[in-house]
C-alpha cells in the first residue's frame, strides 16, 4: 500500500495532542490553507437533530455551511468568527434577508443524545449560535461583515468530531430544496466508508432531514415531494448518486435505507458543467426539457472574498507511462482517493475508460473526472 503525502493525509496522520482537535477539523484546516471549493463539515454537526418541529430554512442552512467554511480548522475555538455580507448574499441587493437568517441560527434548538449528572441517559437540547454581531451601518456597503461565537455546546462536538464530510461550496449554494441539501450532506459524510449508507425509521428520516412531524404524513407525498426532489438534485449537483430502498411491513413502508456511490468521470465532468452553469434553467436541464448549455455559458460569478481556486495543470493526462513523476497534482488526487492501490494501475483503467475523450480533458474537468474515477474504483474492487 502506498503512503499518501497530500496536505489532508498529513493532517490525518498527525497525533494529536490532548485538548487538540479531532479530526475533522484537522481536515478543515488543510482544505481551507490548500484553498478552491472543498470544505470540511464535522460529522457531529450534520449527525445532530433537529428538535421535534423545528428545523433549519434553506438560506439558513446556506448560511451555517458558510459559516463552517469560513471558520475552518478554528471552529472549535474559543473565539469571534467573521464573514463579509458580501460573501453570504450571493446578488441579494439588501442585508434584510441576512438579519432574518443569524435569528433563525440563533433561536432553532438541535438535540444530541447525552448523560445526566447521575449517569442516565438524557437529551441535551442547545443553539448552534451563542451571540452575534452584524454591522449596520449603511455607509458600509460591500465592506459590512458579521461576527459570531460558536456555543460552548456546539465547539465541544465540533472538537471532538472525528469523522467529516467533505462539501463543495458551488453544490451547497446550488440546492434548492433543503431536504436534499441534508441528503447531499449525509451522504458526503457517508460516501467512503466501508458501507456508504444510511438507515432509519421514518421518525429518523424526519429527524435527519428536518421534516416536521405534521408535513407528508402520507409515505406517497413524501416520496414524491421530498425523496424524488432530493435525489433529483443530488444526482445533479453532487458528485456521487443516491438510491434508496424502501422497507415494508405489510403495505406500510417502516424504514428507508439510502446507498451512496461515487459517480464515474464522465458524470462528474457533467457535474462540473452543470456547477458552472448559471442556476437559471437547472431545473429545465435536470429534467431534461431543454436543450444542454454549451459549457462555460452563464457562469456563475465567483462570489466576492471567497477562496481562489487551485491552480491546476493544464496538461492532458498522459498517454503511457507512470503518473508518478511530473504530475504531481494527478498523484496526489490517486494517493488520497484511490484507497491505496497501485497509482499507475488505476491510471491505466482510466486511459481505457475515458478512451479519446482523456485528449480533451484539462485543469479542474481533468482533475475532477481522474477523483471521480479513483473513488468509483475503491467503490468498486474494495481495498487491496
């Protein structure tokens, strides 16, 4: 097996010391300082549930992703945190909709399964945000920022998280529905373990997407309504899929068990299309009803302050030989996503795979459909 170098297996591989962070912030840390759209969100935060009848709206659950982002390798810390509004409207003209959105963090209550001060068992119930300040001063304009604290509640499980799920900031700004952005998280947090699925009751399912108890009481609606609209999205903008099986007692559907896949490379070079595309007309392409955007056409701005991207290379992917000098970036995305195996005998499947289309393949389509590739053959043979 192969040692893996990249900034995040370095991360990994380090021992941390007592009081330090897990290792989802250690991840953080080394995707923020290696720059682009990746970000890493602690598992004890997606895995948290919402309080019986609350959950978080779609702008809110936008707004705690890019508080994430921002935060980084920090998050667990004691201290502010800042963010420009510049950074959170996306377009928005005014800053009405970003007052709303810090309320909304601060007053929505999540549960986590805990112990009393006897040992027994028992619910802690707490916010994610413990104060906040946001500028108002109108003079300010594009230079407004907003500073928050994390709870002493929330920096514990951010700190102790050891697993994390690796999001892409285009993806989590492009769902619509909130219900497929918990999915899309899930699964993110899923994907490359042993068994990337999840199963629940329907109680858990509400819990884990935030579905009030009293929305699609009919498993038909639900269906329809929240699964379908999710998985039609995912499938669109993540880059992996979702199906989902439905088990049954009698007639009534009891539990669900989601499964996860990484998707091959010529789905994630859509993906990458679709990601730079303008939002206007996404759903028209997902279902099909209009005709495919020639890539590249109405990208979506690069939204102010945030990380630049990675300079990729602009070389094509070698025809012959080893990957295993003068492609550093190539060797890099194999040592982290290719499970261990052989580099050079991954890069061989791709050549076969990708056939003439590996000719036109540059920089971050490149890069994105040689991970896709690597995850799909872990997904597929296991570990060697």
């Amino acid at each position: 097996m192969e040692t893996d170098d990249s900034p995040i297996a370095e991360a990994l591989d380090e021992k941390p010391e007592e009081g330090s962070p897990g290792r989802a912030m250690r991840v953080a840390a080394a995707l923020k300082a290696k720059g682009g759209d990746e970000f890493a969100k602690p598992g004890n935060i997606i895995e948290i549930k919402f309080v019986k009848g609350e959950s978080l709206s779609l702008t809110a659950s936008r707004l705690l992703a890019l508080m994430i982002l921002t935060a980084g390798g920090d998050a667990w810390e004691d201290r502010p945190h800042r963010i420009r509004k510049a950074d959170i409207r996306r377009g928005h003209k005014g800053n009405e909709r970003i007052s709303d959105m810090l309320q909304e963090l601060h007053r929505t209550l999540f549960a986590v399964d805990d112990k009393s001060w006897r040992g027994k068992k028992a619910t802690l119930l707490f916010s994610l945000i413990s104060r906040s300040k946001e500028e108002t001063d109108e003079d300010g304009g594009e230079t407004g920022w907003i500073e928050w604290e994390f709870t002493p509640d929330a920096r514990k499980l951010i700190q102790a998280s050891e697993t994390y799920a690796v999001l892409n900031r285009q993806a989590v700004l492009g769902f619509r529905s909130n219900y497929a952005l918990k999915l899309y998280e899930l699964g993110a947090l899923r994907l490359h373990r042993r068994q990337a699925t999840w199963r629940g009751d329907m109680q858990a399912l509400r819990a884990a997407l935030g579905i009030p108890p009293d929305v699609y009481t009919d498993f038909a609606q639900l269906r329809r309504k929240v699964l379908e609209k999710a998985k039609s999205e995912i499938d669109q903008l993540a880059h992996f899929r979702v199906e989902w099986r439905e088990i049954r007692q009698g007639r009534t559907v009891t539990e669900l068990e989601f499964r996860f896949e990484p998707k091959g490379a010529p789905e994630v070079l859509e993906t990458v299309d679709e990601l730079d595309r303008h939002s206007a007309g996404r759903q028209a392409r997902r279902t099909g009803s209009v005709e495919t955007v020639t890539a590249g056409q109405g990208a979506i701005a690069a939204t102010p302050g945030a990380a630049p991207a990675i300079k990729q290379s602009e070389s094509v992917f070698p025809s012959s030989g080893s990957i295993r000098f003068g492609h550093a970036d190539l060797l890099e995305v194999a040592r982290k996503y290719g499970g261990g195996w052989d580099v050079d005998l991954i890069a061989s499947g791709f050549r076969e795979h990708m056939g003439n289309r590996l000719e036109k393949l540059r920089g971050a389509k490149l890069i994105a459909a040689w991970k896709g590739f690597c995850e799909g053959w872990v997904n597929r043979r296991g570990r060697p």
